[in-house]
C-alpha cells in the first residue's frame, strides 16, 4: 500500500476566500482539530502577510505536535525569514515557497524572462535551506507553464534540495486527463524526480479540483493539497473530504493508496470551519452537507430501508454522521444531555454546559422534536468563546398587513438594559434599526440568509447576515424556533464582533 500524503491548506488557502478570515485563536482551534483528523501536513499561513498570521503560524507551530507545519513565503528574503522564524518552533517544520512560472504570469506579473526567474528560485530555496531542511517548491501556475521551462525549473529545485514539488492548477484551468498527461510527462522528462515527492494544489474555478486531484495520484502524484469544505481562493480548493473519501470508497481504482485521515472526524472538522468562517457548507456538498445522506423520494427511501447501499455509496458514520434521530425532548435532564453532547464531540466544562443546558430547554419548550442538528447549533450558539458586549434582553414587535412594522429591543450592555424603537419595511428590519439606535453604528446590512436546521413546523431556523461598517466586514449567525429572533441573534452576534474588531 502507498500513502497519500494530506496538506492541508484551510488555513492558508483556504483563509484566503474572501470574507473567511480567522483571528489566531480560532486558527489554534481549527488546527487543533485537524491534528485530531489526522492531516500529515497543515499549511498553518504566510507569516510575512500580517503580524496575525505570523502570530498565528507561530502559535500552531508550538501547539501541534503530530505532523509537519509549514509556512508560505514568496522567493523573497523578507519571507523567508519570516516563515523560517514562525516555523522554528514546530516538531517537523517546513517552507513553502512559490513563484509563477507560466507565461502570462512572467510577461505581466514579473515581466522578466525565464532565466531570471530561475535564478531567483534557485537562491531562494538555498536561503530557505539555512532555515529548515525541509523545503516545497510551487512553480505557481504550473499547468500553464511551458513544458521544457517547467521540466527545467523542477529539476534545478530538486537539486537545490527541495524535497516536494508541487505542481499547482493555479487558476482551476485543467481537467482530469490534462493533469494525468502532465504528472507523467514530469516523472518521464524530469531526471531527478524520484527525489521528491509530487504534490498537487488544485483549484476548483471549473468544479474539477477534487477529480483534478485523484488523476494527478492515478498519474504519480503522492501529496494532495486540499481544504476543509473546499474553501479557498475564488471557487475554492479540491475539498479534503471528497478527495479522501473517494479514495476510500473507490477502492477498485485506489485499492492501492491509504490516507492516514480519520475519516469519523471530517464532518466535526467541516462543521467547526464553517462555523468559525462563517462558510455555510451548501446542502448538496457532497460528503458533508446537509443532504449528502438524506433520501427525500419514497422509492429511494423504501429501497434503503431495505438495503442501505441501494442508494448510499458511503456509511453516514464513516464520516462522522450519526443517524439523524430523534432524541431529547423537553423532559430529558442534564445527564442524557451531557451524554448526547459527547457522543456529538462536544466536552463543555460546567460553566458551558449550564449555559448550553439553559438554552436547550428554552428551545425544548417550543420544539417538540430535539435532532442532533439542533443540539449543534445550540451548542455552538451559546458556547463563545469571547463575552459579548451586547446581549439580547427582549424584543416586542407590532406588525400586520396593514401597518408599518415597528419593533422596540431591549440589550444588555454591563448589567444595564437599553432600549430602542423603530419601525421598518419589515419586523426584522425594525429590529435592526432599533439595535442601530441602541449601539449607535452606521450599518449597511450587505447579506441575510434564513434557513431551517431541522424539518418540521417547529424548524430551529438559523439566520446568518455580513454587516458592514465604516470598510469593516462583520458576519454574525443566530438561531431560534422563532425566525425574527434568529435574525435578531445575528444582528447582535456581528455587532459584538464589531466590538472586538
Ligand atoms: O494556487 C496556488 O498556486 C497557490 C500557491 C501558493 C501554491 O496557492
Ligand atoms: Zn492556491
């Protein structure tokens, strides 16, 4: 059997999505739990970009202890240093470096020629060497790039001592077999490859990361780059868990390959990353999302019943779905609580787990049926991390088809309540704008989704809204049985987060 090698980039590339942006302390938590997934390699940022990622980096680097850390830096000194410094502290550390190769980039990005271009990277990654032995060359837009330029470039970065090669689809431009063409042609053009392990990075701007990712293993590559939810630079990166699960449920094609991934961890993983992103994972997301093993159609739901893989490739538990079932209700004590909670992933201290409790049973009054959905989204709800500035008192609203909607809330701010009233074009606007009134800012509401967590009438509905203020981008989520209070919830959990910011 041959190991894939799993680089994680959620940190790094995944980060770069616009609006995904982490503070530190929720990197340390998310690259805690990659460690429990098993990722070999976690691409923890680019240090150089901010004093928060080399901060970050630094952190993950102490804090981790299975696998390699590695940091990004551009073929410039400055970065170097920087990515070598924020490593240093790791138990495996690794540079990462990168520089275009292809055409385009070169004439319009650089505009200089190939061999100066070859130069820099050569310097670069003996400069790297100085700081950690353990180097990863990117030519960046590898898939563009000229062949014999590309054959070139790799050979001379394996004899300066780089020890993976990563050919990145940059800009999420090839398809399977092209990828496949080309890892072949590397291994049959480059006279020292068996050097260095390939690795691929591949975007997903025409929906072919994660297949772009299992033909570049077919064809010899042996280390994927890959996110949590595929989250990543415009349409993203190939998605760890389709890559992995692929692998493992396709085993005719990849019987030869194993991962060292916890597959039971991927959807706790996924689930964790959209939350401290703010990421709504879509419903039909294969592997993770919410209708990945939900059967909607009375045939498909008869056949299952009668034989699971009639319309199910893969066990919802081997990713870490427990059956959606029904089970706690408003007379459920603490005990079952706890016990639920933890078979779920979550250990709450006692502060936390009273708070989670108290919320339970509000929700248990009005909801008849308690799902493991639910018990998430009041967990990761309640248990913050951060006191809030604001918190919600009360809200009133008058509304009806024939009056304008007026709202008057009530928060908490210090132990003291403030109040605001305002009307709207509609009772969640009215709320916003009282809150406004309250806490004093200029807000421009830039997106608002409602959804229903659960079926039924008594749905859990969670709001999730971006505000912005003054250039700064806020998202905020909330849930309740009760839709304007959602709303409400997200309102204030972005206004707190203005707090912070
Ligand atoms: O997409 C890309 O080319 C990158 C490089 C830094 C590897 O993210
Ligand atoms: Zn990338």
């Amino acid at each position: 059997m041959e190991k894939i090698i799993i680089f994680d980039t959620t940190l790094r590339d995944g980060e770069q999505a616009p609006g995904a942006a982490l503070t530190s302390f929720q990197k340390l938590e998310v690259a805690a739990q990659l460690e429990k997934l098993g990722v070999d390699i976690i691409e923890a940022g680019f240090p150089v970009a901010s004093p928060d990622d080399f901060a970050a980096v630094s952190a993950i680097a102490k804090l981790i202890k299975k696998g390699t850390i590695c940091a990004l830096a551009r073929c410039i000194y400055k970065d170097i240093e920087c990515a070598g410094e924020a490593v240093k502290k790791a138990k495996h550390p690794r540079i990462h470096l990168f520089l275009a190769t292809s055409k385009i980039h070169l004439q319009y990005k650089f505009k200089k020629a190939e061999d100066e271009i070859a130069d820099i990277a050569r310097k670069s990654i003996r400069q790297a060497k100085k700081f950690c032995p353990d180097i990863e060359f990117s030519p960046e837009d590898a898939t563009r790039t000229e062949k014999e330029f590309l054959f070139r470039m790799i050979e001379m970065a394996i004899n300066e001592g780089a020890r993976t090669i990563n050919i990145p689809d940059t800009v999420g431009y090839s398809y399977p077999q092209e990828i496949y063409s080309l890892i072949t042609e590397i291994i049959n053009n480059v006279p020292n490859i068996n050097k260095a392990v390939i690795a691929t990075h591949c975007h997903n701007d025409l929906g072919l990361a994660t297949a772009n990712s299992l033909s570049a293993v077919l064809a010899g590559a042996r280390q994927v780059h890959c996110t949590i939810n595929g989250i990543g630079e415009r349409a993203g990166n190939a998605s760890l868990e389709e890559v992995v699960m692929a692998m493992k449920t396709r085993k005719d094609v990849f019987g030869k390959f194993y991962t060292d991934i916890n597959t039971k961890e991927i959807y706790r993983t996924s689930r964790l990353v959209s939350k401290l992103t703010d990421f709504l994972v879509p419903p039909n997301k294969a592997i993770v999302g919410k209708n990945a093993f939900a059967h909607e159609s009375g045939i498909h739901q008869d056949a299952v019943l009668k034989k699971r893989i009639t319309y199910e490739i893969m066990d919802p538990h081997d990713v870490g779905i427990a059956d959606s079932q029904l089970i706690l209700g408003k007379h459920s004590g603490r005990h079952a609580f706890r016990d639920r909670l933890k078979t779920l992933g979550f250990v709450l201290n006692d502060e936390q787990l009273n708070k989670a409790f108290g919320r339970f049973k509000e929700v248990a009054d009005k909801k008849k049926a308690i799902f493991d959905d639910d018990l998430r989204i009041i967990v990761e709800d309640e248990v913050r991390l951060t006191k809030p500035t604001w918190t919600l008192n009360s809200f009133e609203i008058n509304s009806g088809t024939k009056i304008k909607p007026k709202a008057q809330v009530v928060l908490i701010r210090s132990g003291k309540n403030l109040s605001g009233v305002s009307s709207g074009d509609g009772p969640v606007d009215a709320c916003f704008k009282a809150i406004d009134k309250i806490t004093g800012y200029k807000v421009k509401l830039e997106d608002f989704r409602l959804e229903a967590v659960t079926a039924g009438k008594d749905a859990l509905g969670q709001a999730s809204l971006k505000l912005k203020v003054a250039g700064l981008s806020v998202s905020g989520r909330g849930s309740s049985t009760d839709i304007v209070e959602a709303a409400v919830k997200a309102y204030i959990d972005a206004v707190n987060k203005l707090e912070t910011k």
